[in-house]
C-alpha cells in the first residue's frame, strides 16, 4: 500500500440502496436448480425418469377406474381384463368408512354437523390472533353440543356436565387466594357434588330434550379416528403441561408421581394400554358397572400422549435461559402467573414442533383400535368390507383411500403448525 | 467529570445486611457480609470477577438464597415465606447484564405485565405509567415493537423501565453495561444517572469507574466473597487502603 492511499477521508456517505434485481427465466432456474454439476444433471434425468415409469404404470390403473358396480365381480366383469381400480367400493361403502356400519343411516346429519361445528369452533382458538376472544366460548362449549349430537340422549347429561365444571371453576377462582393447592380440591369437589346431585335428577329427565340415543358400539368408521384424534390431542396438552411442570416442581413427592407416571407410560407400548382398557380394566372394576369402551380408549390415549408431550414440553422449558425465570421473579410475579405469561408461552413455541409430531402420530395410532375389536376405518376395512362377499380382494382402493383421509389431515395440521410458528415469530421482523 | 448534583441521603435504612454468609454447594461465595444501605443512597460495588459482587445483589431480592445471617428490605425481614418475597421482589427492581426483556411481548406489554397483574392497576393507567417511564428512558417510540427488533442500548433502557414501572423503592443494576457494545453503554449510564439524581436507592455492581466517580456516595470493594474496603468515591480512588484495592484500581485504571 502506497503512503498516498493510508490517509482518505470519505466525503459523502453512501445512501442505502436496493439490491440488484435477480436475474429471472426458466432457463436460469433450471440451470440452478436441476442441472448445476453433471452429478446434479444426472440425478436430475435419473428421477424424471422414475417418476415417469410411476406414472405409466399406475395411469391405466387410474383412467380406467370404475365408479359404480355392486361388487367387485361386476367390477372385473366392466373392467373387461384390463387394468382398472375399483373405486365403486368406496362409493358403494362410503357411509360404512365414515360412520361404521351400526350407526342409525338417518342420523348421519348429526357426526356430520358435529364435524363442521368443529371446525366452527376450532377457529378462535387456532387463529387466537385473529378472532375475538370472546369467541373462545364456542371452543369451551363445543365438547358438549359435540358429545350430544354424536351420542344422542338428554341434553341435560352435557348441560349437568358443563354446569358440574362450571361450578368447579367458581369454587375454584373464589378460593385460589388462600392456596393453590387447596383451590384445587375445593373446585374438585364442587365439582363432584355437582355431579352427584345432578346424578340424581338425570332418571327423570332421560326423555326430555333427547335426541335419539346411539350406544358406543354402534359408532364406527374414520368418525371414530377423528373423535379419538382430536379429543385425545386436545386433552394430552394440558395435562402434558401440568406433567411437565410437576416433573420440574420443587415438591419432592409431586415431582415424583410425574416422573413415574411419565416413565412408567412411555415405557409401555399403546396396544399394551388398549389392551388394559379392553379387558384388563374390568376386572378392577365393581361387577355390574360398565363403563364405556371408547371412555376407557380416551383415557388410556389420552395418558399416553399426555406422558410423550410432557416430555417435549420439558425440552421447552429446559431451552429457555434462566434469565427468564430470574426476570418474571425479580418483578414480582408469583408462580402462576410466571409460568402462565411469561414461561410458558415461549416453552410451548419452542414446542410446538415436537407436540405436532406427538399429534400427528397420535392420531395415525388411533387405528390401533381396530386391534381391540373397534371398527375404525381400519377396521370397518378388514372387518365388515373385506369380509363381505360382494368386496373381498379389493385392498389397494380401500387401504389407499385410509392414507389419504390420514395424509390430507396430518398434512393439514403440519402447515397449520408452520404457519402459527411463523405468526409467533418476534424477532427480526 | 463534573459530579452530578447528589440528592440528599436519608437516614432511613432501605437494606440491611447483617453477618450474611452463602455456599454454592461447599463453595463459600459470601462471607459475613454486613452492609447497611440508606434511602436515597447510591452504592456502587466493584471487585474483580468471581468476587460475589453479583451473588450479594441478587441475595437482596431472594434470587440467590443466603444460608446464614440476616437481610431487611425496607423493614421486612426477607424469610423464607413465598408471598413474603414476592412482596419484597415488587419494592425491589432489577436490572441484568443480558437485559432479559420478554421477547414474545411487546416493550409496551413487557413495561405493563407486572403492574398489572402484581399491583392489579388497571390496563389504561399501566399503560400510560408505561409510556411516561419509556419517555423518560428516551424510546417512546418503540412501544409497540419487539425486544428482539431493538438494539442492545435499547433493550437495557427498556429493562430499566420495566423496573420503575413497578415504582420500585431500591434498584439493583447487575453489570447493566458489560453486554453492550462500547457506543451503547454511555445511553444506558445516562438515564441511570439520570435515576440517581432523582433520588433513586441504587446498588450497582459495575465496572464502569467513571459512573462510580460521578454518580457514587460509597464505593464497595469485594473480593474472595468479602468487603474489602469501603469508602467515598474521591478517597477510594484517590486513596485506596488496602493492598488488593491499589492492585485492582491500578488493573482497571491503567490504561
């Protein structure tokens, strides 16, 4: 460097300015993308030809497909020796894979509102940002009008459900500030009582209001996926979180339930638990009573999901520096209220990855359930369909139609859970 | 450097510190501390890194748990009752080296949670006690932004804010300016001497000598989990006692 260039002095500072505008084309981008190397070009041509031998192969399959036809006899007969899927069964059957094959045919219009009242009311909870939070009360109440429609009988069974909670809830807030702990079972109890007086009052009003009753065994078909998916995801939630956070607690003897309970649940494969739900749990319980199959699946999946997404939801917790915890202390703020504003938003962020993978399993394993004589879709497939004259060898349609009512749903709760990452993304914005 | 026009000292005691001793594990980090704070009063706390300058601190609002001795905030002995130190941690601010602002809250709702939720003010008053403090921290105009969009300079002013908005009665600065680049340390040292010529009870654990000079009405030396020496600004810089303070002044003043 010569003497002359060591002094400078700027005279104008440089103004901000855009960057060069990219380059565009077709050309280009496959340039970039699909031919870059000789490697690249021939990974490139080895794949479109892949996907061509894929598609030769299964277009016939597909053009040909038959739609209508009582059996799968007729459907060869159509067919005529060339290749052909057989749709007609899903056509023929399609009442069968969504609702089982017992549910009364008239009531169909009942699972059928229930699952568009789910998406109703899922809403203000999935968009909080967007919607209202007063409408967060059809969320709250959609469990109820979902039990009844789908299940039938009194509405004062939900009504004295709801109203038992409700009461739980009162006793609750009206005693949280003398203790947590004891606000906990006051509520519970007032709770219970609720229940137990209604109880009482429930033979009376068994005809009023009622819709026609459906029993358990009845209901079938992906209806029963969806039912066991979304409550099982919804309820593993909070009561992966409060296990999350006993298994932190300082309390010894809390601290040591959680971790037991969440070993002990992780350790134990789900069909073991439906099998316990099935039979086993009987035998514990006093002869005479029973209690409802797909109460007793709920709550088994139910603890099963809640033991893996503590777990996740502890990885959260863990990822979050010290300096959170020490800021929400030094201001003040009690237990609850850290963890409800401050720890806990930002370790279910973090989370929101790994308790999307938890869901989406989840939900896949509910078809589990045909293993303990439930007829799911999976089930309502081996069982009733394929077994049946008309429709017996018809696997690829059948089997292929499951993967895709599964694929759309995990797909479509995958891309919600990447769009609310995004929403919840506060930096660098 | 002018001095600032130093408020007038109490004597009120806001902190007292009597005979008090930690462990980390068997790790003896502070040993038969006694320190009296008086309203009004601005401390400043120096000595080299591992000396417990930072644990002493965090003691007073019950960050770190002391085993031994006694410590009085504002008349309430700190015990180990959960509400009894909630009570204290809401007198009592804190400002951190790493800021630790709520980054999914906006600077407006990072400066209103507590007071809501702790002093149940109402939502419009929080707000509007939230704005006059980020005025007077000079960022009024980053309300509604993240943490995360702001720079470090304006983080730890916004932190400082969060703190008066519980109108605390004492602040702690925990080394507010050791993570912020040279050109931002001087913004930040501005509004806390700004905060000290209000009259604010300070402790700060710094190493910013100059702020110590300016600002100070004692100057704590530590070393080894004691005080060491303790003294006016002037005669502490200018007449060190101790053999390890005349080391460590002529450490950090050498340059």
């Amino acid at each position: 460097m010569s003497q002359a260039d060591t002094s400078y002095v700027r005279k104008h500072m440089l103004a901000e300015s855009p960057p060069p505008a990219a380059e565009t084309g077709v050309l280009k981008w496959l340039r970039e993308n699909l031919f870059s190397s000789p490697a690249n070009a021939l990974l490139t041509i080895v794949s479109i030809y892949v996907v061509y031998q894929l598609i030769v192969a299964s277009a016939p399959w597909l053009v040909n497909s038959v739609w209508v036809s009582p059996s799968l006899s007729a459907c060869r007969e159509i067919l005529d020796g060339e290749v052909g899927a057989c749709f007609a069964v899903l056509t023929e059957r399609w009442n069968q894979l969504l609702f089982g094959f017992k549910y009364p045919t008239a009531l169909y219009w009942r699972p059928g509102l229930a699952f568009i009242l789910l998406f109703v009311c899922a809403a203000p909870l999935l968009f909080f940002k967007f919607i209202p939070r007063k409408f967060m009360v059809l969320t709250g109440l959609y469990p109820f009008v979902a039990y009844w429609l789908i299940w039938g009988g009194t509405i004062f069974v939900p009504l004295f459900a709801l109203l038992g909670l409700l009461a739980g809830a009162y006793v609750y807030k009206k005693t949280l500030f003398a203790s947590a702990g004891l606000a906990v079972i006051a509520g519970f109890t007032a709770a219970l009582i609720v229940w137990l007086l209604t109880s009482y009052m429930i033979r009376d009003l068994e005809y009023t209001l009622a819709l026609q009753p459906v029993p358990s065994r009845d209901l079938g078909g992906f209806m029963i996926n969806l039912m066991l998916g979304v409550t099982c995801i919804s309820l593993s939630i909070p009561f992966g979180i409060l296990l999350a956070l006993g298994r932190q607690s300082s309390m010894p003897i809390i601290k040591w339930i959680c971790v037991v309970f969440i070993e002990f649940i992780r350790g134990v494969p789900l069909i073991t638990l439906l099998f316990v739900a099935n039979v086993v749990l009987g035998y514990f319980l006093p002869p005479g009573t029973s209690f409802d199959l797909i109460l007793r699946v709920i709550i088994m999946i139910t603890m099963f999901a809640s033991a893996y997404i503590a777990e996740v939801i502890r990885g959260g917790l863990a990822a979050l520096p010290k300096g959170q915890y020490e800021a929400a202390d030094s201001l003040g703020l009690d237990y609850a209220q850290s963890m409800q504003f401050i720890i806990l938003p930002q370790a279910m962020k973090i989370s929101i990855p790994g308790i999307v993978n938890v869901a989406v399993g989840l939900f896949k394993d509910t078809t589990l359930v045909s293993v303990i004589s439930m007829f799911d879709i999976v089930g309502m497939i081996r069982g009733p369909i394929l077994a049946s004259s008309q429709w017996n060898g018809v696997y690829w349609e059948l089997f292929g139609f499951a993967a895709v009512l599964f694929f759309i749903t995990c797909y479509g709760i995958s891309q919600y859970s990447q769009w609310l990452e995004r929403q919840l993304q506060t930096d660098h914005r | 450097m002018a001095a600032v026009n130093q408020p007038e000292v109490s004597d009120k005691v806001a902190v007292e510190i009597r005979k008090m001793n930690k462990w980390f594990g068997t790790f003896h980090v502070l040993r038969d501390i006694d320190l009296t704070v008086y309203q009004g009063e601005r401390i400043v706390i120096a000595g080299p890194s591992g000396s417990g300058k930072s644990t002493l601190i965090r003691c007073i609002n019950a960050l770190e748990e002391h085993q031994k001795g006694s410590i009085t905030v504002d008349g309430t002995l700190l015990s180990n009752d959960v509400k009894n130190i909630d009570r204290i941690r809401s007198e009592v601010g804190m400002v951190f080296q790493h800021f630790n602002l709520f980054p999914h809250l906006t600077i407006l709702e990072n400066c209103t949670l507590a007071p809501i939720w702790v002093r149940k003010t109402p939502k419009r008053e929080a707000e509007d006690t939230a704005m006059h403090f980020l005025t007077k921290v000079k960022i009024p105009e980053q309300a509604d932004k993240y943490p995360g969009q702001l720079s470090g300079g304006q983080q730890q002013r916004v932190a400082i804010a969060r703190s008066l908005c519980m109108k605390p009665r004492i602040m702690l600065f925990d080394e507010p300016t050791s993570a912020l680049d040279p050109e931002m340390i001087s913004e930040v040292l501005d509004t806390m001497i700004e905060l000290a010529e209000e009259g604010m009870t300070m402790c700060c654990v710094t190493h910013e000598m100059g702020f110590a000079r300016k600002v100070a009405n004692r100057v704590i030396f530590m070393d080894e989990g004691q005080i060491v020496e303790q003294n006016e600004p002037e005669e502490f810089f200018n007449n060190p006692k101790s053999e390890r303070t005349k080391m460590f002044l002529s450490q950090i003043l050498g340059h």
